[in-house]
C-alpha cells in the first residue's frame, strides 16, 4: 500500500520498500493448514488479534477453509481480558467466511462475538469504551473503532478497492429489523446505506463531483451484472444476497 499510495504522489520509492515487500516472511503450517504467530509457536496465549487481520484487514489470499482455521485455533488461545478490538476483528472475519456460500454454524459464531465488541463500553456513568474489560486506558478509540469496523465492514461489508467501493453480502445482526449508515462519503458523493432482511438501498444525498455519476454494479444468481445509475434523493435497492460494486463514472 506505501508503494501505491507513493506512486500516486509522485513520491519516489526506496528500493528498500520492494525488498521488503518481496522477503517477508508469512509463516505457514502446511500440515495443520493454519499460520503460526511465530516460529516454534505453538499455543502460548496472545495478547490481541493478530494473525487473524491477515483475513481483514489485509485481505491476504488464503482459503476460506485456511481463514477458519486462523480463527477457530486464536479465539481459543487469546487473553479473554485483552484490548476491546479484538472481538469485533473476530467476529467480522467469521462473518465474511459465512457469506459466500451462506455457512449458519460460522455465522452463529459471528454473532456470538458481538456482544464482546462493545462489552468494554458498558461502564457506567459515561458508558465510554476501556481498553480491557476490568479498566484500563479509557476512552480507548481503539476499541470504539473495533466496534465501528464491526458494523461497516463486517454487517454492513464495506471494502474499498481500487476500482470501487464494495458491498460484500451484507446482513443484519439478530433480532434487527435492519442497520441504517448514514452520510457515507465516497469520492465526493454523500449517501446512506440501509441494510434490511431482503434488500440493500443506497439513498445519494449529495454529489460534488457534477460531470460523473455514482453508478451501482451487481448480479443475481450468478447471472450478468447489472448497472444501475444511483440519482439524487432516490432510493436504488437491490437484493442482499449479492456481492455489488458503487463506482464512478460519466455514465453507468
């Protein structure tokens, strides 16, 4: 990512960066199927999430069978009493694994983890967040950002990549009736995104781009994708159970 972000800055890039980029070491457990935190790891507890961001937010290519494995074998061995993040982490990584193709075990195990992503956050009088369940650093924004990414990246399944902002097989948490995010800004528009059982609906609320337009991408059922211009204060619902794409072009 310092390489992209360097080139499009017009920075120049220390060759250092490619060797480091090319040499380092991801350590891999080809008869376990898993990645070890270290070498000659092998159960000790650990503090927080780790290994498992390989899977979000690093996207790392992986099976989704590998990606269980990472997850199943840590939120065994991590301090229960350990910072905030680390089960909003583990629970949106189980939650993306359980989409495609839909996974009720997996998806139930997501769940069981909300609960803990704000648990830090139930402290009475200012109910603000700590770092650890017992105290700690307060206000601790990182646990608070945890939370967040719970949300948008895992319920609501928010990534942004290079040619778009995705949404991928987005869901709501039990006994919701549906998740509303508002003000969301991408490349200069402005919209909100409410998630229900059935449906997903972009509403644009401002556009300060003026010659594009925000387009939508999805397909049902494996078939052709379809493209959808997103107007001005009128909703644009598609089926949840799609894997679709916002993009911005001058015409969709």
């Amino acid at each position: 990512f310092a390489i992209e972000s360097a080139k499009l800055l017009d920075v120049e890039v220390p060759d250092k960066w490619n060797d480091i980029v090319e040499n380092i070491v991801i350590l891999f457990d080809e008869e376990k199927q898993f990645h070890p935190e270290y070498q000659g790891y092998i159960n000790d507890t650990i503090k927080q999430a780790d290994v498992i961001l390989l899977g979000y937010p690093l996207q790392y290519n992986m099976t989704n069978i590998v990606r269980e494995n990472d997850l199943n074998f840590y939120s065994n061995v991590v301090d229960p009493n350990g910072p905030a993040m680390t089960w909003a982490i583990t629970m949106l990584n189980y939650l993306e694994i359980s989409s495609n193709p839909f996974n009720q075990t997996l998806r139930n195990i997501a769940e069981s983890y909300f609960p803990k992503s704000y648990a830090n956050a139930l402290h009475p009088p200012f109910y603000v967040w700590t770092e650890v369940p017992q105290g700690g650093a307060v206000n601790f924004i990182t646990g608070a950002g945890g939370f967040l990414q719970g949300i948008l990246n895992g319920f609501g399944g928010i990534r942004i990549k290079h040619d778009g902002l995705y949404i991928y097989y987005p869901s709501i948490p039990t006994g919701t009736k549906s998740i509303k995010i508002r003000m969301l800004d991408y490349m200069k528009f402005q919209f909100d995104l409410k998630i229900d059982s059935s449906t997903i609906t972009i509403t644009l609320k401002e556009n300060k781009q003026q010659s594009n337009n925000l387009c939508i991408e999805y397909s049902e059922n494996n078939d052709s994708p379809k493209h959808e211009l997103i107007q001005l204060n009128i909703p644009t619902s598609i089926p949840i159970n799609t894997e679709s794409k916002l993009y911005v072009s001058d015409k969709c």
